[in-house]
C-alpha cells in the first residue's frame, strides 16, 4: 500500500498493482509535488497519468486541487486496481480511465491537458517511448509541465520539438525529467 501525500485526501491508502509496476516512491513524489504547488500547476488543471499503474500520480494531482484526471494504463490487473482506487476515494466524476496502451489512447483522446506525467516501465524502447511523447504533445495546453519519470540509466529523454527539455533530476535509479510544451 502506498498513500496519498497532500490535499483533500491526504494520508488515504491506494492500492497498488501486486507485481508489474514500480510505484513512485514517497520520497520522488513529495519532490515532485513540491515543485508543482510552487509553480502553482495544479489548482484547476485537467492531468493525464500515462502508464499510470496505481494511478498515484494523478490522484496525488487530484487531492491537490486538479480539476480532472484521465489515467491511461493498459495491463488488466493495474487497470482494475486504479479503477478500485478510484472508487474508494470517491473521485469518480473527476476522474478517467482509458484501458488502452499508451500510444493508442493517446492517439484517440480529444482533450487537451494542462498537465502530464508518465512513468513507463524503465526497459520501455526509447523509439516506443518517443512515439508516445509525440503523439502526447498536440494534445497539450501551451505551456504544460510534463514529467517523465525513468530509469536514471537511461540517458536524455526523447523530446519531440514540440515539447523542450526544462530539467532533470536522479533520485537514485529514479530521474525525473522535466519539460513544457512549446
């Protein structure tokens, strides 16, 4: 189990998937989180979770006054326990899931978010994981934080030209990078 850290649902319990997924540790997401209260990104903000496994991201985002969430997540067991999760907190109006890998769902999806944040498997393909971030990019408001969480081993992330790279930062075998959509 793992728990919400701030905002409305503060200290709350999510389940997590029980094998196939890496959640986000307490430790990055406080950072995380952190610096998206003090860019005051996330009061009002329509989100998407992409590979979004226990759906901790984007209900962190929630419980910190995001106005909507749309969780992409593919493997059926993470799928039914995000969508338990979501259940149990009681944000079913503010929340989506779409049960489709990340690519399609992305490529069907028509609204535009003001905030993004994925967190593939680290042994994800880098050219698999470029088509995601481009298929992404049209999709954002002009100026949306993205996060990528990945492997610190993995290098730069692929950026497509219309998402530019802000910053990046290892927490052990954890680096999160940061960009905005151009």
């Amino acid at each position: 189990m793992t728990r919400i850290i701030a905002g409305d649902l503060g200290g709350r319990r999510i389940a997590v998937p029980p094998r196939g997924t890496r959640p986000t540790t307490d430790r990055v997401r406080e950072a995380l989180f952190s610096r998206l209260d003090h860019e005051d990104a996330l009061r009002g903000a329509r989100v998407v979770d992409v590979y979004a496994g226990s759906g901790a991201l984007g209900l962190e985002a929630l419980s910190r006054g995001a106005e909507h969430a749309t969780f992409v997540e593919s493997a059926s067991a993470a799928a039914r326990v995000l969508q338990g999760n979501i259940r149990d907190l009681g944000l079913g109006p503010r929340a989506r899931l779409v049960r489709e890998k990340a690519l399609s769902g992305l490529g069907r999806a028509t609204k535009v978010w003001d905030l993004a944040f994925l967190d593939p498997p680290y042994d994800i393909a880098r050219d698999d994981l470029a088509a995601v971030l481009e298929a992404l990019a049209p999709r954002l408001a002009s100026g949306a934080p993205v996060v990528l969480e990945w492997s610190s081993r993995a290098g730069d992330a692929p950026w497509p030209a219309d998402i530019e790279a802000v910053r990046s930062k290892d927490y052990g075998e954890t680096r999160l990078h940061w960009a905005e959509r151009r």
